[in-house]
C-alpha cells in the first residue's frame, strides 16, 4: 500500500463526498514525505484527529432499524374484585421424588408436594400469595420424604365466581371455577386432585375434623411367617402408649403418646406381596414405621410375639431400645375418614380429564416397565457366590436390610433418652440460643 493510499485508509478520506475529499486531498498536496509519515505515525498512535469521528462502512449498518417495542407491565392480579370461598380438596401422590408433604420455609433438596400445590393455587390466581397462613390453609395427616397418599385431604380459602350467596345453592356449582380440572392442568402427573368439597361442614379443619387416618405398608413375604405377625399386629390394638414406637422430637415437646389403635392386620395383596392394615386416630411421628419394623423382626423369627406387649408396657420398657426404623418407601396414607362431606370428581369424560388420566396411565405404564428392566437386569448379572454364613439380614423393608453378625434381643439392646430428659435438653438449648441472642443485641448496641 502507498504512502497517500494509506493516508486516505487512516485519515477516513474514502467514505467522504467529492467535495469534502478534494478539500482535504489539497490540504495535503504540498506536504513532503517526511511530514506526511510524521503525520501518519501521530494518527496511528492518538486515533481519529481532533474533531473527526472514527467513519464506519456503510455497508456494515443495518438497513433499517427497528424501533424496539415497549414491554408493557403485567397488570397485578386483583383479588378484591372477587369472592372468595371455603373448600376442602382431596388428592393423591406418589412420594419418593418429593421431600414429604409439608411446605418448608427452608430449601430441601427436592420439592414438597404442598410446595408443588401451593405454587399451582397461586400461578392460577386461587391464592394471593404462597403464604399457607394468608389463605388458612390446614392438611390432615402430614407424611414424611418418601411416603405416598392416595387421599389425603387440605382446607383452605380460593377464589370464587359465585357471590356468598350464593355458595350455599348446589345449583349454582355448574358456574363455580372447575378447581379439580385447572389444578390438574398445572400438576405434576404424580400429584393428582381426585375431588374437591364446595361446602365442608361448619367448622370443619382438614387436621382437626380428621375422625380417623388409615395406612398400608407394603412388603414382601420372603422369609417372614405371616401367621405369626398377624398376631403380633393384633396386639396394637387399643389405647397404649406408643413411645417406644415413635421418634422422639424435642422440638414438639410431647408429654401424651398415647394413641388409639382401631384396627390392625395383616392383609394379601397380591401373591407375593402382602400389606400391614392400620386405622387409628392419631398416630407419632414415625410410629408406622417403628410399628412395622417390629413386626418384621417377630415375622424373621427373631423376636417373640410378645415383643410388642413388652414394648407397648411402659413400665417394664420404660425407654426406646435402639433398633432400626423400616423403609419409607412402602408406606402409604391411604385414605382419612371425615364426617359426611359432599365430594365432587371431576367429569370423567371431560377432554381435559381424560388427558391427565391419560397422564397417570402412562406414569403406571413407565414403572412397570421399570420394573421389567429391573428384573431383567437381574437375571443377566452373575449371582453372588458368597453365604451369608454366620450373618443376619435384618428385614427393613428395603430389599437391603441390615446385615449384622449377631442379633441381640431386644430387651438387651442399649435404649435412648427417655422422653422427658429429650425435651427438657431441648427446652435448655432453647434457653441459651435465646439468651446468647439477648447477650449479642446488648453489645452490638
């Protein structure tokens, strides 16, 4: 490149008008060599001279701009133009991909299925916020990560088409919010509203009007003897007191672990699978759980069916012996009993029904598959050769049990903290949080 060719590249002449170019190209003319490299050498150091703005192609703009559209705000959803009413829903889930049921004000490592229904309440404006207490949101029985429900039971206050009014006429539902159909639209497959109540009973709370809870817990009859559990499981029914059979939480404080028993049983399910029958009317946190892995224990073999007369004799028991809980994963709150309630499902051949059914079937269809590859899965691996000579499998439900050794009795095991020593160490630890909290605020004043 020449010496003037590249004078016009740095100096920007080319994109400028004839007349403008001549004007500048005289400028020039009578300049040496020398001065113009000087000239060059001060342009490529310092820029674009002063006053004149860098040039830019015009073949590297745009042709035409876009104005950019203005994003208008979302209008805020107004739940003071609307009635609002009282209403009882019923649903059913499967447990194991969820943190349990309640709502957590702290991050879990997977979603509660409350979290899930609250967060669809409020997407399709039933709810004004997510906030369980501004709408009186009450559930009936609470279930832990891993445990399933095929009809548990919430409270609460939503939006409604009908005037107060006229709630309280039945021939006015056809015009009431499909609730059951919008929430399903919204939901997981695995959490399905299967009926909801336009008018629960005076008073009614899903927790305190709950007249009975009932569970199943699943399991495998391999190596149990099912006679010997079915009387076993007889002995819990009753009033007793349950604390051998819970988990202790200091937090709750509890003082009464006593709890009436209405039914228990061991009942078939299906060839291989049998079920553990409970109804009561209240039931500890954990006590299924602690229930059942007593029963495996005198279905091994390993324990005597009075094991659960001695455990329920809190005299001759007075603190819980350490033993493993079963799994969570057999365990389903299958249904809760209220007084008469109206409930209406959803019209099993609505389009949109038939949809989410078809959701739900197609739910059932994967885990069975599942359950095939499973099986195959184990066919294909070599077995193990090893015995378990000498070692026991301890049944938890699992598939896995706990292997140990030797088994020890019950009554010779180490026990735990009798529950008045667990809350009144919690009840402490409360009082020096609160006290090292008073001690903080007065220094940092």
């Amino acid at each position: 490149m020449n010496l003037w060719k590249k004078a016009v590249k740095i100096l920007g002449l080319g994109s400028f008008k004839s007349s403008n170019r001549s004007v500048m190209e005289n400028k020039y003319a009578d300049w040496s060599k020398e001065q113009l490299i000087e000239r060059l050498l001060q342009l490529e150091n310092s820029g674009p001279a002063d006053g004149q703005k860098p040039t830019t192609s015009t073949s590297s703009l745009p042709s035409k701009v876009k104005p950019s559209k203005k994003v208008k705000p979302s209008r805020k959803f107004d739940f003071s133009k609307y009635d609002r009413r009282f209403i009882a829903l019923k649903f059913a889930y499967l447990g194991w991909n969820y943190n349990g049921l309640a709502a957590q004000k702290e991050p879990t490592p997977q979603p509660t299925i409350e979290g899930v229904i609250i967060e669809a309440l409020n997407k399709c404006k039933l709810v004004p916020s997510t906030e369980p207490q501004t709408f009186q949101f009450s559930r009936c029985g609470r279930t832990d990560k891993g445990v399933s429900a095929m009809n548990q039971v919430i409270s609460l206050y939503v939006r409604s088409n009908l005037k107060p009014e006229e709630q309280s006429d039945p021939q006015n539902d056809p015009r009431e919010i499909p609730y059951v159909n919008i929430l399903n639209q919204l939901l997981p497959d695995d959490i399905r509203i299967s009926a909801v109540c336009l008018r629960p009973p005076k008073g009614f709370d899903a927790r305190f009007s709950c007249q009975y809870r009932h569970y199943r817990y699943l399991f495998h009859q391999e190596g149990l003897d099912i006679k010997r559990m079915e009387e076993a499981a007889s002995l819990f029914l009753g009033e007793h007191d349950f604390r051998n059979f819970c988990k202790l939480d200091g937090s709750k404080q509890i003082t009464n672990y006593r709890r009436t028993i209405m039914s228990a049983k061991i009942l078939p399910i299906s060839r291989e699978f049998y079920c553990f029958d409970l109804i009561g009317s209240a039931f500890l946190w954990h006590q299924v759980r602690c229930m059942m892995a007593n029963l495996f224990l005198v279905g091994q073999g390993l324990e005597e069916v009075s094991l659960i007369s001695d455990m329920l004799d809190v005299e001759k028991t007075p603190r819980k012996p350490i033993y493993d809980m079963a799994s969570d994963l057999p365990l389903i709150l299958y249904d809760c009993k209220f007084p008469d309630m109206e409930w209406l499902e959803t019209n099993l051949d609505d389009y949109k029904a038939i949809k989410y059914g078809k959701g739900v079937s197609a739910l059932t269809l994967n885990y069975q598959l599942k359950a095939e590859i499973a099986q195959i899965f184990k066919e294909v691996l070599p077995s193990s050769g090893a015995d378990l000579v000498g070692k026991t499998t301890i049944n938890l439900g699992n598939g896995k049990g706990k292997i140990i050794t030797k088994y020890e009795k019950m009554s010779r095991r180490n026990v735990m903290e009798a529950p008045e020593t667990v809350n009144e160490k919690f009840k402490q630890r409360k009082r020096f949080k609160n006290e090292a909290k008073k001690a903080d605020a007065v220094s940092s004043s």
